[in-house]
C-alpha cells in the first residue's frame, strides 16, 4: 500500500468516525428533549390513573434510544477492528509476496554462471552452425519504490515477467543488481526482436499503471553482430553499471555493436 493510499484510508476513516459520533449525539440530544417533554405528561397522571401503559411506552422509548446508540457504537468498533485485520492481513499478504520475490532473486543464477552457459550455447551453436542471442533488461525503480523491500519486491515481480516470456530452452540470470539477462538458444536478429516485443509487453504490464519502474532491452545475435563468446561477454559487459569490473571492456564492446 503506497503513502497516498494510506492517507486516504486514514481520511475515510476518520471521517467515518466523526459521521458515527454525529449520530450518537444526535440520538442522545433529540431522544433526552423528547423524554424530558414525555416526563411530566407521563408521570404527573400516574396517581390520578391507573393505566400503566405511557410509563411502559416511556421507558421503552429511553431502553431503545439506549439500545440505538450502543448499536452505533459497537459498529464502529466492529468496523474499526475489521479493518485493522484486513490492515494486518494485507500487510502479510505484501511481507509474504516481498519475501517471495527475494528468494526468486536470491535463488536466479549469477553473472559467473551466466558466463558458463554462454560459452556452453556458443560451442554448440557455432558446432551445429545455429543462432544465438542474448538480451539483458535493465530496471529503473521509480523513486517510490526506492525502499530496499519495495525494490525487491518489485525486480521479482520483472523477474516473473520476464520469464514467463521465454521459452523453456531459454535461461534468464541475474546479472547485477537490476539488471537481468536472457540466453536465447536458436534465435537469430530478426527473431530476437520479436522476444523483445513480448517482454516489453510483459514488463509494461508488470510496471502497472503507476508505473512502479521503467526498462531497457538490449540484445546482441550470433553470428549476425558478433564472431566469438568473448565479444558476446564483451558486449553484455558494456550493458552493465560503470562501477563493476566487468566494465574495464565496455569500450572495446562497443565496436561489436
């Protein structure tokens, strides 16, 4: 639940309340003129008559205003604790989905793995006279979504989009923090385009409508951009933050481009 959303609860249920105190004092105020108005009539014949039944109707009338009033009471106390529970409920509903996407994180090959499989799926492909591509995601967090848990939560939740987009031969990795990368066996420049619509439309829609982060997608093919593995890590190295030494290449991947 974002700081707006929470606000405006807050706001409605505040405004509730006083809406909920507004009636008891309504209540007590117009019910309390009325029986002091019904006191006199009702009393002053008691002695000269011996029918009972205005004092039964007055008392009634003081027992259900009293009643009326305990009603609206214990419904906003009702209402307040529901809504405290569902407060809670969705809390660990979000701590469990959070706690979920930082195992997905936790448990995604690394960039040392990632390197393995490239090389694996280069020998193959350059053995078999295939294609090969790979494509690397970079996520920008908005900056609501700056929190470390908020972050997490959501570069799961790209992670999910992502490879829900691949294939079954496919392979996704985590290749920094925020960045993520594709080994897409079989796929040559023209198809890989086609993957990078369908995760782009996927990332759009795991972004949602406030737009929780923004992406980048690029890709590089064999053997259309690139002759050997190296340039194909020289490239993807070029992708990646200035501040990781993978980086001491990134100009020299650039000619490969």
């Amino acid at each position: 639940m974002t700081r707006k959303s929470e606000a405006q609860s807050a706001d409605l249920e505040s405004r509730e309340y006083h809406l909920s105190l507004f009636a008891c004092l309504a209540i007590v105020i117009l019910a309390g003129g009325l029986a002091l108005l019904m006191y006199p009539a009702v009393f002053s014949a008691r002695e000269t008559s011996a029918n009972r039944v205005p004092q039964i109707a007055f008392f009634g009338f003081c027992a259900l205003s009293c009643l009326l009033v305990a009603y609206i009471v214990d419904r906003q106390v009702t209402i307040h604790r529901l809504r405290n529970e569902l407060a809670m409920d969705r809390m660990h509903a979000s701590e469990a989905l959070r706690q979920a996407s930082a195992d997905l994180l936790s448990t995604m090959p690394n960039f040392s793995m990632f390197e393995d499989r490239l090389v694996m799926e280069f020998r193959r492909a350059s053995a078999a006279e295939l294609k090969l591509s790979v494509l690397v995601v970079c996520i920008k967090l908005h900056s609501a979504y700056s929190d470390p848990s908020l972050g997490t939560s959501v570069l799961g939740d790209a992670a999910k989009a992502i490879s829900r987009k691949l294939r079954e031969q496919d392979s996704i990795y985590m290749l920094r923090p925020a960045h993520f990368g594709a080994i897409l066996p079989g796929v040559n420049q023209k198809a890989v385009q086609q993957v990078t619509s369908r995760l782009a439309e996927g990332l759009s829609d795991a972004a949602g409508a406030s737009d929780r982060f923004s992406f980048k997608i690029d890709s590089v093919s064999y053997p259309e951009q690139t002759r050997t593995a190296a340039d194909l890590e020289l490239v993807v190295a070029g992708w990646l933050p200035e501040d990781e030494p993978t980086q001491a290449d990134a100009k020299e991947a650039l000619q490969y481009k």
